[in-house]
C-alpha cells in the first residue's frame, strides 16, 4: 500500500462515514468523530479493493463484467472503468429485468456485477441474487450488506470518493493482468473518474481560454495543489499541507525515480517532495506538460 | 451482451410476428432457398430451438453433459428445451387438473382454465407446471412448458439393506402449501407408494416405488396437494445426511469452464424467423 494511495484517499474523503453505522460495516469502521461521522478504516479499503481487483482479474472475459451506477455521480467513473478494462457499464437506471428476463432486448447474464452503491442498486442486487452472479459494492457505514458478496468499505457520496476508488480499482485490474507496470504511476488521471457538474464544461472553456498566459508566467514557480479542477479548492489546501508533511519525509520515496525523469521539462526545487505531494491531487506530471488545459480551473483557490 | 439480446431469435419478443416481419426483409435470400424444401412452418419452428441464454447455448453444443450439472451450481433454467434435450424421450406428462376458474365483470364471468401438468421420467426428476389461460389447449400447452421448466431431481434411499437401487425416499420429508402438508416416510420394498390418487401420480413420476405417506389440511384443493408433494420431493436433496459429510470438491461452473466458447457470438439466425410466414 502506496503512502501515495493513501493520501489521494484521504484527500477524496474515502475514509468519510456517515452518521449511521449497520452493524456489518462495525468490522470496517475505526473511529466515531464528534461530530457523529464515522471514520472508516482507509487500509481495510485497500485490502478489500485488492480483493475486488484479484476477483475482477481472474474473470477471463472481461465482457461478462458489468460496472453499475444509477446515481449520478459514479456515472462517469463507471463509464471510465468500462473503457479501461473492458467491461460493460450500465449507467443510469437499471431496467428491471435486465439479468432475468431472456426475452428483452438488454438481457445479459454478467459473471460480476461491480456497483457504486447498494442501497440506490437494489434492484440488480435482487436480480443478480436471481441469476447467480456474485456481487462487488461499494459500501458505506450505513450500506445494507444484503446479497453483496464482496463490500469495500468507503464513501460512495462524495464525487471524488467514487471517482478515486474507481480508478484505483481499475489500476490494480490492470496491474495485476500485467497491462500496466506497478513501478510507474499510471498515466491516467484521477480527475478523468470524477463526476463534472453539466455548467462546469462552459465556466471551463472561458477559464482555459485565459489560463494559457498564467501557465506560462506561474510554471517556473511550482504552486502547490494547483494541479486539478475547481472541485479541488478545499482538498488543494489540505495537498499544500501534505506538501509540508511530505517534504519533511525523508526523500526516498519509492516513486522518487520515476517521476524525477517525467519531470525533466520542468524547473523544480523541491523534486523528492513533488511525488508525494502531487499523489493527493493526483495530477500525475504528464498533465503539466501539455500545460493549459490542467492549469486552470485550479486558480482560484490557490492557497498561497 | 446487450446487443445479441436484440438479435436472439426464437421467442417472440414484443410484438412476435411484427418483429419478425421486418427481420424477414434481411433474410430475403435464406427465404428463396428454403420454402422449396419446407412443409408445415410451425413444425419447423419446434425442431429448431435457438438458445436465448447461456446455458441454453452450452446445452445446444453439448458442452454440458447432463441435468445433474446443471443442478450442481442451481443455474436457473430458462428455457424448457434444455431439460427435453437432456430427458426428451423419457419425459412423460400427465394433466392432473383443469379447473376453470372466474373473474367477475359487468359483461357476466370471464372464464380461464387453470391446467395443473406434472411431467416426469419415471427416474428421479419431476417437474411441476401451473398454467392459466383461456383455452384449454392453450394452458396445458403452456403449463407443460411450466413443468419442464421446474425440473426436479429427487433423492431416493434405502429403507433398510442396502441391496439393490434405491427405491423409496431416504429420510421422512414433509412439503407444505397453503393448508395441505404432505409427509413422505420411507418404506420396505414391496410397500408400493401408499398415497392418495393426486400425490401417488407425482411420486410414480418421480420414480419413488416404495413410501407411506401422510397428509394433512384441506388435500381437496388440488392445487395446494399437488405442490405440497412437489415440495416435499425439492427436500429430498435438501437434507444432510452422514454419507453427505464429505467435503465438497469444487469444480469450475460451467459459465467459467466455457468461457471462451460463450465469448464467441452466436449465430444469428433471421432464415428460421422468416418460416414462421403463413402456411399457405
């Protein structure tokens, strides 16, 4: 388990509960907040995401798998997750009947059936309990565990929650088929698996266009927790942070070589420090160096 | 797999004949060739079962070899051909009940025939079917399509000496529906199947020689009789006995086994579509 990982978790609020806890979802939890927010244990979601990964790659045809999400906000992730590692997804509603009924147009018999959430899922639960397909979910603290085979522990409210997970579920499919090396950082970026509000694309086109000459002026200077969109304004403070911390870790990273050589381009002081601090954004360095479009909705909140 | 939903031939989905009619336009050339050598369109349509599910595909190529298969990883089974593929010829069916029953309306009583069809191979598989419709035909046509669908494989024991086939059930069951529980004890061979008329049809089909049994509730209701005794025989391979204990091996599920071959598309076939055009 990557420190990297797990900061970019963190900074999605993976770790986030909610203020009910089912009782089968105690195993997962490590701490009630104050404020009545549960705290799930981010390492157990990693251990049960490998799990979920190792299940995912072992079905020989890729086909068979179906990824799921009715609410919005796994929509992109999942549609993302299909493309990447070959599976079906199933975005929006589920038509009942889809998994039992041979006679309509959309009837599929899945081996898997991998959804964001059990309680707005429901429905393909009930049917794939119907058809003998074993079920991955991602399950909150107040998830109902009914007929979910396999439950990874997380926040599946938050955007960049589901978006996170998803794409670390998809790089550890990847990894572990062998199509992605575990050395390098996988060069697709998280903020591909978040869920972007329909208005952010115009506010994004007029902010491009006058980014192009901030790129320019604000390269050299690296500012931290710039990378990422809009959303990031809150997490690029809690990213300037982990820069400190991180800084103040030794520099022998793992990751350490191998950023350093995408960095080349680049002027920065402080490389070492970079691997550890970009993993929470994680804005992997390819997308600096096409530069403009990355840039800047970032701007804005820039805790300088 | 969501498109090979739509080209999947065989039942009739939506509109039935209409979907046909325009999938007839691409067939065009397989239409010339046949109706030379075809007689009567619907015989036609029997023999030649296309496989809507994946089961049903690995049982049409013979990858799987028995029902017992089937049966090891309780796959759903979907379509009836697949049991007559494994049992055909031995599978007999007998019609217990056609009970019409009423719906009142402002016009007077609509009347539907219920066909209640027990079909069996006389060697330890069942299947029950419940059907309702407006003809008769109609209902135990459907209710014997119902019945193969619930194919059942019974457990049969020894009541003493282990001598010889099992010939009556292996521990005291007991099915319950609605108010009628059925109770089967095992018996010494020669007992015959001591039971009323209605259960002592189901348990010949499902190849029990020798039981007593018991029943209770209000057995007139047919309906109720009947599955209860249906119930009864799906406990059969429920119960754990010692000779049971063993470990289970696990072997690979037939939609894993067969992988690749499922991966491969399916032949669509528009030419069998095309006969269902009127006899003339």
């Amino acid at each position: 388990m990557k420190e990297s990982d797990v900061q970019m978790m963190l900074a999605a609020d993976v770790h986030l509960g909610t203020k009910n806890c089912d009782f089968q979802m105690e195993r997962y939890v490590w701490k009630r907040r104050s404020d009545g927010i549960f705290i799930i244990n981010v390492g157990k979601t990693y251990e049960k995401l490998e799990l979920a990964a190792r299940v995912i790659a072992a079905i020989e045809n890729p086909q068979d798998i179906i990824v799921q999400s009715a609410r919005p906000y796994g929509q992109r992730a999942v549609l993302k997750f299909a493309q990447y590692t070959g599976c079906q997804a199933i975005a929006g509603r589920h038509t009942p009947g889809t998994f039992t009924n041979q006679l309509q147009n959309t009837f599929s018999e899945p081996r898997l059936l991998i959804l964001t959430d059990p309680r707005t899922d429901h429905q393909p639960i009930m049917e794939a309990a119907l058809g003998n397909i074993p079920v991955i979910a991602f399950c909150d603290t107040d998830s109902p565990m009914k007929y979910v085979d396999i439950a990874i522990p997380a926040n599946n409210k938050g955007k960049h929650s589901i978006g996170a997970l998803f794409w670390l579920l998809a790089r550890m499919v990847l990894q572990m088929r062998g199509t992605i090396s575990a050395a390098k950082p996988w060069d697709v970026m998280v903020d591909l698996f978040f869920y972007r509000e329909p208005d952010e694309g115009k506010d994004r086109d007029e902010e491009e266009a006058g980014a192009a000459e901030f790129a320019a002026v604000e390269y050299p200077a690296p500012a931290l927790g710039m990378v990422g969109d809009a959303q990031w304004g809150p997490e690029a403070a809690e990213a300037g942070q982990w820069e400190a911390d991180a800084s103040a870790v030794a520099t022998g990273a793992v990751p350490a070589g191998v950023p350093a050589v995408e960095w080349t381009g680049a002027a920065v002081p402080a490389g070492a420090g970079w691997d550890v601090g970009a993993a929470p954004a994680a804005a992997p360095p390819a997308g600096w160096e096409t530069a403009a479009p990355a840039a800047p909705a970032g701007w804005e909140p820039a805790p300088q | 797999m969501a498109e090979r939903g739509g080209e999947r031939g065989g039942f009739g989905r939506g509109f039935g004949r209409g979907d046909r009619g325009d999938r007839g336009g691409r067939g065009d050339r397989g239409r010339g060739d046949r109706r030379g050598g075809r007689r009567g369109a619907k015989r036609d349509e029997e023999e030649k079962w296309v496989p809507v599910t994946k089961l049903g595909r690995l049982v049409k190529d013979g990858k799987i070899k028995s029902l017992e298969q089937i049966y090891l990883f309780s796959l759903p089974i979907k379509e009836h051909q697949i049991v007559e593929f494994f049992l055909g010829s031995a599978l007999k069916d007998e019609v217990m009940k056609i009970m019409p029953v009423q719906k009142q309306t402002r016009a007077g009583q609509r009347t539907r025939f219920k066909a209640f069809v027990v079909v069996g191979d006389n060697n330890g598989h069942v299947g029950l079917g419940v059907k309702c419709s407006k003809e008769v035909a109609t209902a135990i046509r459907g209710a014997i399509i119902l019945a193969k669908l619930s194919v059942i494989p019974v457990r049969r024991g020894y009541w003493g000496n282990k001598i010889g086939k099992p010939h009556t059930v292996p521990c005291k069951v007991t099915g319950k529906c609605g108010s009628v529980t059925v109770r089967l004890v095992p018996a010494p061979r020669g007992s015959g199947i001591v039971a009323a008329r209605v259960p002592k049809k189901v348990l010949q089909f499902a190849g029990i020689e020798d039981v007593f049994t018991s029943s209770r509730g209000s057995t007139k209701t047919l309906g109720n009789f009947v599955k209860a005794t249906f119930e009864c025989l799906l406990k059969t391979y429920g119960f754990l006995t010692p000779d049971l204990w063993r470990e289970t091996r696990f072997s690979k599920s037939p939609f894993q086994e067969f992988t690749d071959f499922l991966a491969k598309p399916h032949k669509i076939s528009v030419v069998e579509d095309v006969e269902k055009t009127p006899v003339y």
